[in-house]
C-alpha cells in the first residue's frame, strides 16, 4: 500500500519560464561585456556545487563567474546584478495548475506528503512564494544537507523522516537529475510526470514504473495502484 507521496519541486510542482529568465541573461551580459552562451555554460558547470550548497551564496556564484569569464567588477555593480538575478528568478516562477487542490486530496486521503528538491541557495525565496508548502509535512532542499539526487543517501534521509518504507513511498517527479532511477534504487515506486514547459536543455530518467501528463492526476494514480496491491 502507498502511504506516502514525495514530489520533486522545479519542472513537477512549478516551472521557470525562459524566456523571461533568459532575458536577465541577456542583460547581465551585455553588463559585464561576456557572451551569453559561455555565461550559461558556466552556470550549468556550477550547478551541483550550488546544490549541494559547496557554493553558498549567490555573490560567492557571481565572483566564480566573473573569475572565470576573466572580468572585474566593482561592489556596487555586483550588488546590481545580485538583486537583478533574485528578481529575474522570482518574475520568472510559474506555477501548475491546481497543485493546492492536488495536494489537499492527497491530505484528505491521508497520505504523508513530502517535497525533495535539487536546490540552491536562492530557493529559499522561491519557497516563500509557494502558499501551498504547508502541505509537506516534510521538506529537504539539497543544499541544506550537502547532498543531491539521484545519491540515494537524499532519499534515505528523507524515508528517515517518514514513518513509511520505501516500497510504501511513491516518487512524483520530471525525472530531471536522473531523479527516478534513484527514488527506484532504494526501492521507491516511480512516476514520471511529463508535462508542458519542463526545461528542454534538462537529462531526465527514461524509466518509471508510472507516467503522467500532468500531477493532477496523481490522487487518483495512487488510488489505483493501491486498488490493484489489494488483488
Ligand atoms: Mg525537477
């Protein structure tokens, strides 16, 4: 029997919208006089050392950055271009429709709820802007605990804080990170929820033992498959 649900955060629950986001790229390099590609490529070389929190701080990014691309700055324009990345990842924060009715029928049948992101320093702003967060009663963001998916040690502490068993937790995620076959490597049971505007450039898991098309058909998925482990 499924008891528990844990859902992954970016690309399952909300989204970025890039062509929004990219736009700050855009400005931030025609302010610091680098080509937006390797400004990007840079980023995405860091992004596990900002997950696992190695990189503490979105001042202490943007210095590596301006190290490797080369280039000095002084202190008040580096406070600039902070600000402007804060309110670029902000502004650009979409939500799937229907998360908190979602959620509360999970809460109404009784299922512990539990969010497991690959997360970096300026998530804790994005956290801020989810009402329903109040529903997990359990949450751990990567760089809070040194470690990312698909290490089976994030999973294990997160089992640690459920009363549940793995084979009794269903894994709700895009699949981005290799997210699934984690979640399965500790014995977890899989859906992969593939559904509109997930990041193009992302690697996801190929496998899982369900898929959906949106995670609003997540409370009925579950009904099911417990409906069938009865047989
Ligand atoms: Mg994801």
């Amino acid at each position: 029997m499924i008891k528990a649900v844990i859902f992954d955060l970016f690309d399952t629950l909300i989204y970025i919208d890039w062509n929004n986001y990219n736009k700050f790229r855009g400005e931030l390099a025609d302010f610091i006089g680098a080509p937006v590609d390797e400004i990007g490529f840079i980023w995405r070389k860091y992004r596990t050392k900002r997950c696992t929190g190695e990189i503490e701080t979105l001042s202490e990014m943007i210095e590596i950055l301006l190290d490797e691309l080369d280039k000095k700055i002084d202190k008040d324009k580096l406070d600039q271009i902070i600000a402007l990345e804060e309110k670029t990842l902000k502004d650009s924060i979409r939500f799937y429709p229907d998360v908190e009715v979602m959620l509360e029928k999970l809460k109404a049948n009784g299922y512990e709820l539990g969010l497991l992101s690959n997360a970096s320093h300026n998530v804790g702003n994005v956290m801020e802007m989810l009402s329903w967060r109040d529903y997990f009663d359990h949450v751990i963001l990567s760089y809070k605990v040194g470690m990312v998916k698909p290490d089976p040690r994030i999973y294990i502490l997160m089992l640690g804080r459920m009363d549940y068993i793995a084979d009794e937790c269903l894994f709700v995620g895009d699949g981005g990170s290799m997210e699934l076959d984690g979640a399965k490597k500790v014995g977890m049971i899989t859906v992969k929820a593939a559904q509109a505007n997930q990041d193009a450039t992302e690697t996801r898991s190929k496998n899982a033992d369900y898929i959906v098309e949106s995670i609003q058909e997540i409370p009925e998925l579950v009904e099911r498959i417990n409906r069938e482990r009865q047989l």
